[in-house]
C-alpha cells in the first residue's frame, strides 16, 4: 500500500473519514469539498484511512492550499494513494508538490 501523509485540521476528520458532514457551516463544507478536489485531482481518490494520534496546534497545515489558512488543531490523516501510484508513469515513490504545499508534509509510504 502507498500511503500519503498530511497535517489537516483535527475537526475535518468525520467528513474526511466517515463522509460524516452533520454540523458543518457550509464555508466549511467548502474548504473540506475543495480539499477532496484537490486530491482527486492529484491522486485520483481522497481515501482517508486513518487519523493519528499526534495533534498540535499550528497555522501551517495542508488545508492552506485551498484557502483554510485558519490556525487550528491538527492530526496526521493517512491517504491511501495505491490505485494513482498504478495509474501515474512517475511512480518513483516521491510525492509531487504543489505550489503553497509545505513540502515536509508530503511523505509517503510504500509498502
């Protein structure tokens, strides 16, 4: 399994993890569907398959790149990206960057 690791705010963990969306104002409803744009774009999924037990508070997260540039508690959340390591010609086990994303968020596994 290839996994990809990002520091995103604690609270997106039901929408992320369980499609849960109850109790969300619709701004963050937003934030957290331009996200999974976002990853389905670069990854061809958003399979959110876990959330670490390692929260922090902080400024600088992977949310920033769709406009959540809102201090909050955070978590690792682990992404299953497998299926676009098999679809993408550059499976070198590096994970592309884009513009604004803090690049030491960006670590993969491969297992």
């Amino acid at each position: 399994m290839r996994c990809l690791y990002l520091t995103l705010p604690q609270h997106w963990a039901p929408a992320l993890i369980n499609g849960d969306y109850t109790g969300y104002m619709d701004e963050e409803v937003q934030y957290i569907e331009d996200f999974i744009d976002y990853m389905v774009d670069e990854y061809g999924s958003c399979h959110c398959i876990d959330m670490q037990e390692d929260e922090n508070f902080t400024c600088w997260h992977d949310a920033n790149h769709v406009g959540y540039d809102y201090g909050s508690t955070v978590n690792t959340f682990v992404f299953d990206i497998t299926s676009s390591a098999q679809l993408s010609p550059q499976s070198s086990g590096m994970v592309p960057t884009s513009p604004g994303s803090p690049a030491h968020n960006n670590n993969t596994d491969n297992d």
